[in-house]
C-alpha cells in the first residue's frame, strides 16, 4: 500500500462544516439504516466525525483508533455532550481489542486507503464481525477531487471488492454520496451447520 498516512496535527479539520456538508453523517447513517439495538465498532474513528452521531441511533459504539491523539479529542466531545454509551480503544491498525464476533456493525470511514495489509486488516475485521454482520467502508471516490488524498492514494471500487471478496464478505449495496465519496455495503458470509437437512 501507499504508507499515506493522515497526519494527526490535521486532525481539527476532521470535523469540519465543509466536510459536514460533503458527507453529512446523519444522511450517511439514515441511508445505511441501523438498528437502535445493535453494537458498532467505528473503526479508525478519528476524532468522532461519525462516532457521536452513531452512538446516538445504536445501543453500543466502540471507537478505535491508533492515535492516542485521536482518542483525546474524542473524549472531550463526548464528555461535553453526554454521551455515555462509546467505549475507546486505541489498537494497532490490523489487530483490535475485541472479542471474536462481537459487533452487528462495523463502519470504516476513509481508513483503508491508509491501511499497509489491507488483507490482514479485512481478516481482523471479519474476526470481530458476527456471522451474517454488517462491514460499511466510506472512501474517497478514485476521481480528482478539491479535497482529500492525491488520486494515487485512493482506491478504486473493485480493489476493496477483491480484498472484501477474498476475506469471507458478500457484496451487498453500494452508494455515492457526492463526487468525493463512495460507500459500500458487504456482509460475512454466515456460517452454516453442514448437519442440518
């Protein structure tokens, strides 16, 4: 991969209105559609651009991040705003603190092009899904675009299609909500028992 990886002195940018407006996450979460009794791990969860507005349409949200930075501010919006229901972990980029199938949800948001063993990473994030789980990826669209990461630095569907694919997910929808972003939608495989009739 490219070793881009997003300087945490940025990090204030995050949560910008500019990018408030581009990607607006209450419109992002509506149209992925959540259960209000699910738990959701935000994984590389920055600053809480999508952290906050999810812990408040789910029952549990674990944010992660490898910045210890990250976390900090992270911490302060969600003490300000009363938000009891987010638990913090700071992990490494392909192994995380968690349980094996843990979560119903898992939501990558502008993470995996950042990411050194995509393959490694998609096995971590199947480890924690539940089987028939839910793996929401948010990336910036492979078009030259104002903001975001040079264009050599971003993926084109079909690459996260075959890391996806050949890590045990199923592809199920996919959306475009500007010019700069695309999200997909796959789901683990279930498990089946091979004694059943």
């Amino acid at each position: 991969m490219s070793g881009h990886k997003f300087d945490p002195e940025n990090r204030k940018k995050l949560n910008s209105q500019e990018r408030q407006a581009i990607l607006p996450p209450a419109q992002v979460l509506k149209d992925i559609g959540l259960g209000s009794n699910t738990v959701w791990a935000d994984i590389g969860c920055g600053t809480g651009f999508f952290t906050i507005p999810l812990a408040k349409e789910v029952k549990q949200v674990y944010a992660l991040d490898i910045r210890a930075e990250m976390l900090s501010d992270l911490r302060e919006i969600l003490t300000q705003q009363q938000i009891h229901n987010v638990k913090m972990l700071q992990s490494e980029e392909s192994h995380f603190p968690l349980p094996d199938q843990m979560m119903d949800g898992l939501l990558i948001s502008l993470v995996i092009h950042e990411v050194d063993q995509p393959i490694e990473f998609f096995l971590e994030l199947n480890r924690i899904l539940q089987s028939g789980g839910r793996l929401v990826v948010i990336e910036w669209a492979k078009t030259s675009t104002k903001m975001g990461p040079p264009l050599e630095h971003r993926l084109s569907i079909q690459q996260i299609d075959d890391w996806a694919l050949n890590t045990g997910f199923i592809k199920e929808i996919s959306w475009k909500w500007s010019e700069n972003f695309i999200g997909l939608e796959y789901r683990k495989k279930p498990l089946y028992n091979n004694n059943c009739i």
